[in-house]
C-alpha cells in the first residue's frame, strides 16, 4: 500500500534547485537525484518528476508548462460539466416533447 505525501512548493522548488545546482559533480543526472533525494527525504523518482515539470517549465523540455497544464484541466472539467448539462436538457426535451403529444391525443 502506498502512503501519499505532499510537498510544499517550497520543498520542491529547493529539491529541483539542489539537483540543477550540483548535477554538474555527479557522473548523471540521476545520480544526482538520488543522492539528493536520499538527503531531503523523497523518493529519486519524485525528485525526477519534480526536475522534469521545472525544466518544461523553463522552456528546456519539450510538454505542457504547468499553466497550460492547468489550463488543460480546467477544460475538460468545463467539457464534462457541459456535457452532462446537454444530456439532461436532451432528457428533458424527449420528456416534455412524449408529454405534449400524449396531450394532445385525449
């Protein structure tokens, strides 16, 4: 069973620092991180995770910054929203539609 834990941005942000700041003295990237994340308390792949969100922040990484991932989100909870608006007007449309016909045939 996995236990969720979260970050503060403040955490993060000084974990993706520590990793840009010192990858430079370790053989990898990756080395980095799991040095670094073995002394701040997460997991590597956290970390990387965290790296890799600020790098496409930066521009430095190809993928969605985490406004335009936000924005994407905000969308399709508005589309799903909409949606499901549609279906009960359609619902009720056909209701009051078979009630008005059944009206008009008494």
């Amino acid at each position: 069973m996995s236990k969720s834990t979260r970050y503060s941005p403040e955490f993060r942000e000084r974990g993706v620092r520590l990793v840009l700041e010192h990858q430079g003295e370790y053989e990898s990237q990756w080395a980095a991180m799991e040095s670094i994340s073995a002394k701040i308390g997460c997991t590597a792949e956290t970390l990387r995770k965290w790296v890799r969100q600020a790098e496409r922040d930066q521009g430095i990484r190809a993928g969605l910054t985490s406004s335009e991932r936000e924005r994407l989100r905000s969308l399709e909870r508005e589309n799903r929203e909409l949606k499901r608006a549609n279906e009960i007007l359609r619902k009720a449309s056909a209701f009051f539609a078979q009630a008005e016909l059944d009206r008009r045939g008494k």
